[in-house]
C-alpha cells in the first residue's frame, strides 16, 4: 500500500475512459467528469438531452448509472475501492455522485473479467440464436439488478413476452407517426466519423424489419414491425420502485451491472428504452408483465450472439478532453 488516497492521473484516466465505454441513449454520452484534489465528481451534461423522447431527462440519468457502475469497476479492476455518495446535494440535482477513493490490498479477479466485458461489451442488434438462455445463466443478472436496488424480470412465458412485444410496437407506432422524433432520431443515427450518436455500422438494416426494436434506419416507416418469436432472446424488463432521479441513477448502476454480467457469460444484449418514452406502453408492461406495481425502465434483449465474433469496431466516444474537467496535461 502506498498510503495514497486518490489514484494517480494515469489510472483515473484509464479508469474514466473505460467508464465512457458505458452505453447511453442514442450514444448521446451526457456526462462530465469533474475531478478535485481527493475526489471525483458525476455531473449531468443537459446539454445533451433530447428533448423528444427524454423530455424529463430520465434516460439521461439511467445513461449516467451506467457510466458510473463502469466507473465503480474500472476503478476497482485498477486496484481503488470507489466509495459513491449518489446525489450528494439535492439543490445540485445534476451533481449526481461524488466519489471517494481507497486503495485496495488486492483486485479481485472477477472484477477484472467485469472490466474485460467492460471494454468489449456493444449494442447488438441482430437476432440471436434460437437457442434458449438457461435459468442458471439468467439468475445471477437478476441478482446484480438486485443488488442495486431494481428488479430484472424475465417475460419468459409467451404470453408475457408477446405483452413486452406489443408494448414495444405500441410505442413505436407511436412515435413514428411524431415528426419531430423521426427528426431526433434521424439527428442521432447513420452518423459516420462521429464520436457520438450511433452509427450506421451498428445498425443491422437487413436484419431490422421484423424486430421490435428502435428503427434507427427508419427503413419501417410507417409500418408496425412484426416480431420475431422463435429466436432465443429473452426480453428482461428492468424497473424500479419509485421513478425519481434516484431511481433512474439505481437503474443505470443495474442496466450496467447486468449488461456486464451478461457479456461476461458471452451473451450479446441491447437495450431498448421505448416502452419508457410511451405512456401507454409503460402502463401495458406495468399491468400486463410486472402485476401492476413498479416502474418498467427499459427492456433488455439477452441472447446468444450468432457467432461468438461481436459484430463490427466498437461505437465511437467523445474523447476524455471533451468529458473531463480539468482537462489531464497533454490533452
Ligand atoms: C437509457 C438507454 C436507452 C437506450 N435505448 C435504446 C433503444 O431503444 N434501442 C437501441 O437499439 N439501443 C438503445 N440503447 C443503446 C444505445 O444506443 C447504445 O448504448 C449506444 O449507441 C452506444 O453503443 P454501445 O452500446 O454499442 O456501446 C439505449 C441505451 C441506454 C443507456
């Protein structure tokens, strides 16, 4: 132990860089790292809200619990004990967590491996195998939800999956006939060398017809996708007691912490946020999938990869001078 209580700037930025890889709405990346003498700070970059499908900045904050359970591993695989305040003054509500550091006597292995997933883990929007997830696999990613105080529930049986379904195609049905979201998500989408939105690489159009899922390519104007029901994936909706920012933090620590486990098992995933941004499609899910109580957050695609190759580069981010402040010498 060398008696330090912040790590040096090498690892804190190796750490916060690995934290960025953490997934967000439309790849919009709405963070700021900001870093003092013996602490790090978790801000809320509203300049970055898209204001049609995130009018209250939810998603935001789910997009920033992820980065901040990426941050909770990266720091730890680097050997740091992160110690969160969540929301350390509620006058501040963008002031989200500040983080205290320890160092640790030894990196525990597993969450190395959590790191590895960390740095590899990507949006796949393919249809999986038809193969079907075995409980022993899925258990621990309801547990690692658990943990951050949020429920993974598995529509497992047909007729909850085909309810998450028509909630998914609700919504899109939606919000497809909304010009100002076709222009958001236009806005967002196809982009090319851009370190932000997402890029047309990531997006499968040959494979999009036919899944219930966002319609980056808006190649299904203005028709209602039909599902596909015999490939494997699992539809987990994750939700929370309450909906406060609060909550939403908690379920981006979950969505992270699961997304992580999930690839660390070698099981590809995507995250599908539509049945939030809808009223009456998050009512459906409520009442239909999860016994009328919590608040559905988003819908989490779990399957096999079709080949154990992750599709295509990784997405792009913005580059840590654009997200951290004081900027790191030499940047
Ligand atoms: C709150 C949130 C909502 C998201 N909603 C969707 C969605 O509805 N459809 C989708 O295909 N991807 C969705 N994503 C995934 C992002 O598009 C993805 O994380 C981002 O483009 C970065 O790519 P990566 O996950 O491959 O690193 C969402 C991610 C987050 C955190």
């Amino acid at each position: 132990m060398s008696g330090r209580t912040v790590p040096s700037q090498e690892t804190m930025r190796a750490a916060l860089a690995l934290a960025c890889r953490a997934p967000s709405v439309h790849n919009s990346q709405p963070w700021r790292w900001k870093l003092a003498e013996h602490s790090a700070h978790l801000h809320l970059d509203r300049s970055r809200l898209l204001p049609t499908i995130d009018p209250t900045g939810r998603e935001m904050v789910i997009s920033c619990g992820a980065a901040l359970n990426h941050a909770r591993i990266a720091f730890a695989a680097e050997g740091w004990l992160a110690r969160v305040h969540r929301l350390p003054n509620p006058a501040q509500p963008e002031h989200l967590a500040s983080i205290e550091f320890s160092e640790l006597s030894e990196v525990d292995p597993h969450v190395e491996a959590l790191a590895a997933a960390a740095a590899e883990r990507r949006s796949d929007r393919r249809p999986f195998l038809t193969d079907q997830v075995p409980q022993e696999v899925l258990a621990p990613l309801r547990e690692v939800a658990g943990l951050e105080s949020c429920t993974l529930t598995f529509a497992l049986a047909d007729r909850d999956r085909r309810e998450v379904e028509l909630a998914l195609e609700h919504a899109g049905s939606v919000q497809r006939r909304q010009p100002e979201y076709q222009q958001e998500l236009a806005a967002w989408s196809g982009r090319h060398a851009s370190a932000e939105g997402v890029p047309a690489r990531s997006i499968p159009a040959e494979h999009l017809r036919g899944m219930p899922e966002r319609d980056f390519s808006l190649v299904a104007e203005g028709e209602l996708p039909v599902p596909i029901l015999d490939d494997g994936a699992v539809l987990a909706v994750l939700s929370t007691r309450g909906d406060t920012f609060d909550d939403w933090l908690a379920a981006g620590e979950a969505l992270s912490a699961v997304l992580l486990s999930a690839t660390e098992q070698r099981l590809a995933t995507c995250t599908l946020s539509q049945i939030g941004e809808v009223a009456e499609a998050r009512n459906e899910v409520r009442a239909e999938v999860l016994g009328g109580s919590g608040n559905p957050q988003l819908v989490i695609r779990i399957g096999w990869p079709v080949t154990h190759e992750f599709p295509g580069p990784l997405t792009p981010r913005r580059p840590l001078s654009e997200v951290v402040e004081p900027l790191f010498p030499g940047d």
